[in-house]
C-alpha cells in the first residue's frame, strides 16, 4: 500500500512569490493535515480538511491557503512568500478525525 | 497555546542507558500517539494509546497513558545509536479538531 506522498520534495523560491504544495494520502483516508516545521522546532498545526472541507487552521496568517480535492489529494499554497516561510512542510492522512495520522516526507521549502 | 509539552527538551545518553521521555497536558485526550523523526524526514508512528492506565511495548520501547489521559511516557530500556532522533507525542481533545503536537524530545545516543 503507497504511503503519503508528497511533491515536489525540494521547492526554492525568491520572496513575494508564492509555492504551491502537494499532497497525496494514502488510499481511504479522508482527513488531510498540513503541518508546519521550521528547522530544529516542532510541528506547527497549519490545516485540516476532511471531506473536501477545511475543518480547522492553525495561526497561520491568510496566505497561507489550501483545498482538498474530489479524491482527497490536497494542495496547499502559500502567497507573498516570506524568508521565515522556510521549512519543511509535511503532509499527514488519516482515515478518520482524530485518529493516528501518518506522515509523507515533506516538501523542504527554502525561500531566499 | 501549546497543550502538549514534553521533557526534557534534550537528552544526550550513552548506549546501554535506560532513559523516559513525558509529554504532559492539562486536557483530557481521547487518544495519544508517539512519533520518531529523523532529520529531513516526516514523523512516523510509533504507538497509539487509547485507554488510561495502557501500556504498550514495542520491543524496548514502554509507552503508557496516564489514568486520567492528560499525560504520557515513553521509557527506553537499553538505549541504542538508531534510537537516535526526535520523539514527538501527539493527539486531540474532545472538541478542538486539531491534532496537535508536544515541543518534542531530541534524543542522541552515543556509541
């Protein structure tokens, strides 16, 4: 059974772009996570969507934005990119509402 | 608000070492998890605890939920250099429809 996927793995942008980021869950999940983790800290709740609908965020400024898709994939963007928006973003599924989550790799966004 | 916090925040230990990470909160889980993480990869689980009082073994891992579901440890027997990495608890309160997680335990076991 494929895992969580992620794309792109590595992602570099100058500031004031914006990246798009991509998530795969794994086959039956519903429910999709985004997290946030700068370097050496701890993962910051970003989005949840579960069923098509965005069911919660963190305090995550506006431009930071996503959907789910039809399929449960989900994209998240993020606008005006800012040099702290540099991280690792990872992605989680999970077949229901607070249950176990597992995790893709992350996307490793470097903004310069 | 950080709900979840877990100690210590470092500990560097020598293989062999026996060692116990917390992850404490003043709310009520329905259910805990453990996760490791490496560097540069996602956190993958470790365990699931659900009942107050389980405990669970993973090998020579011992995870335990407390009676009342608020707190949470891992003890390590026999610690080994793969042991390595970030130890992160994690779960949601009735309510909140976030999952969160604890502020992590960075373990180092030396060879």
């Amino acid at each position: 059974e494929a895992g969580v996927t992620q794309s792109p793995t590595h992602l570099i942008k100058t500031r004031g772009q914006q990246a798009t980021l991509r998530c795969s869950p794994i086959s039956g999940h519903t429910s999709v996570y985004w997290y946030q983790q700068a370097l050496g800290l701890g993962l910051q709740f970003l989005l949840w969507y579960d069923e098509g609908e965005e069911r919660n965020r963190g305090n995550f400024p506006p431009r930071f934005s996503g959907r789910q898709f039809p399929n449960y994939s989900s994209e998240l963007n993020v606008n005006a990119l800012e040099l702290e928006d540099s991280a690792l973003y990872l992605c989680a599924s999970s077949p229901g509402r607070h249950t176990e989550a597992f995790f893709g790799q992350g996307t490793r966004l470097t903004v310069v | 608000t950080q709900l979840l916090e877990q100690s210590p925040q470092f500990l560097s230990i020598q293989e062999g070492e026996n060692l116990t990470v917390y992850c404490n909160s003043s709310s009520v889980f329905s259910s805990l998890q453990w996760y490791r993480q490496e560097p540069g990869e996602g956190p993958v689980l470790l365990v699931t605890v659900v009942t107050g009082g389980e405990v669970k073994k993973l090998k020579r891992l011992t995870f335990q939920f407390g009676d009342a579901r608020k707190d949470s440890s891992l003890h390590i027997t026999a610690a080994q250099p793969g042991d390595t990495g970030l130890y992160l608890c994690a779960g949601s309160t009735s309510g909140t429809y976030k999952y969160i997680f604890g502020t992590g335990t960075r373990l180092k076991v030396l060879a």
